[in-house]
C-alpha cells in the first residue's frame, strides 16, 4: 500500500506542485486548503504523514500542530512544517511545537521529497520495505508473491491489498469503514459488507486445512492480524 500524505496548504500552485510531485513518487496525497478543515479530517482518518504550511486561515499550521501532538492517535505522527519564515526562532519555535521537520520557502522539491521519504522510513519502515512477513506469511511486494510456510498463496487483486495493508499495521484493529477506506480508497462507494466477503475469501486462501488464522473477527470492532486483540475483544 502507498504511503497516505496529506498535504496542508493553502497556496494554489504550491499546492499542485506538491501533489503533482508526491503522486509521481506513487504516495496517495490527499490536499487540504485551510486549517481547521484539516483538523476535522484528521479525526476522522490520520495519514502517514503530514507536509503542513505554517500560515493557514482558518486555524494557524503552529496551532494545528500543537493540537496533534497533544492527542494520543496523532502525537507520533510524522509533521513536516512548511514556511517563509526562515530566522532560526522560528525554526525553533516550529520544531519545538511538534513538528519533525521544517522547510523555508522557496525550497527544493527533490529536498522536501528526500526529506518525506526519510521522516517515513524511520516512523513506519514497514511502508518502503520490500519484504512483509507476520509469522509464517511473507509478501514480497517487487514479485507481488504470497507464500505461507513455503507455500505459494494465490491471492486475487483485493485480497492481496487486504493483506498487504494488514501486514502494515499488525497488532492493529480496523473497522470495516477503515478498510475500505485505505484498501478501496475514499472516493469510491462499496458496501461495509463487501469487506467481510474479501476477508472471507483471503482467510481461506491463507489456511486451507489449518487451524491457525492469523487474521481475527474482534467483536464489536472489526478486524487485526494479531491473535491478542481477538482475545481481548471477545
């Protein structure tokens, strides 16, 4: 899966060049043009990470920081702070708000892309490795093969992404709404019920005559690829 990048910005042509920019390095980028709108999008779906402009109207980037670091679904996520103010207090200022890193206006774009590429592989090295494993399940992302045990897993388009996604983020519990946000993306319209059909199919392509499944109903929540969660839902 690419790494979701939510860009807060609310120049225009800026604007376009970073996604034009992110989008050719193959991350799903997501554009927001004022602060507060940005807040409200974050409660409802966090990204990988975040390149997020200093002066924003609505609610100041300083201030949006401030408030994702003091809640706890947010406080580790990568921020890279955009400005035009380049005195070394306002740099110090930014940094000790909370943001990871801080690039002054006018900037290189190869900069700011080696820049989100290193803040991603030191917070989720999972996102840029090419290997996934979880016990005895690797997904080698360059063949685009599954193999369990040594065996080769025949897995259709979706339910590689499924399983793509939750080798990602194990020992994590996502919604039906979750995933179907992250694996079919937001702007397309599938019924919840549609994830239990490809969970479904892709817990029997992996465990074809075994008792161990790696992926878990957890009541009342949804699913994870992590037997403890399983047992402390149900």
């Amino acid at each position: 899966m690419s790494a979701r990048i939510l860009v807060v910005e609310d120049e225009e042509a800026l604007t376009t060049l970073l996604r034009y920019n992110l989008d050719a390095e193959g991350y799903d980028v997501e554009t927001v043009g004022r602060g507060d709108d940005a807040d409200t999008r974050l409660k409802e779906h966090v990204p990988d990470l975040i390149v997020l402009d200093w002066m924003l109207p609505g609610l100041s980037g300083i201030e949006l920081c401030r408030r994702l670091r003091a809640r706890p679904e947010t406080r580790q996520l990568p921020i890279i702070m955009l400005t035009a103010r380049g005195e070394e207090s306002e740099r110090v200022r930014g940094l000790a708000t909370g943001a990871d890193d801080y690039i002054v206006k006018p900037f290189s774009v190869p900069e700011l892309l080696a820049r989100v590429k290193g803040l991603l592989r030191r917070a989720s090295p999972e996102r840029l490795a090419t290997i996934l494993t979880y016990g005895d399940i690797e997904l080698d992302r360059d063949k685009r093969r599954v193999v369990r045990s040594g065996r080769p897993v025949d897995l259709g388009p979706t339910e590689y992404r499924l399983l793509e996604f939750f080798l990602e983020h194990p020992g994590r519990v996502f919604s039906r709404e979750q995933l179907l946000d992250s694996v079919w993306g937001r702007d397309i319209y599938i019924d919840e019920r549609t994830v239990d059909v490809h969970i479904g199919r892709l817990r029997k392509l992996l465990n074809p005559g075994r008792e161990q499944d790696p992926i878990r109903t957890v009541r009342g929540a949804g699913y994870a690829l992590d037997d403890r969660f399983a047992k402390a839902g149900e």
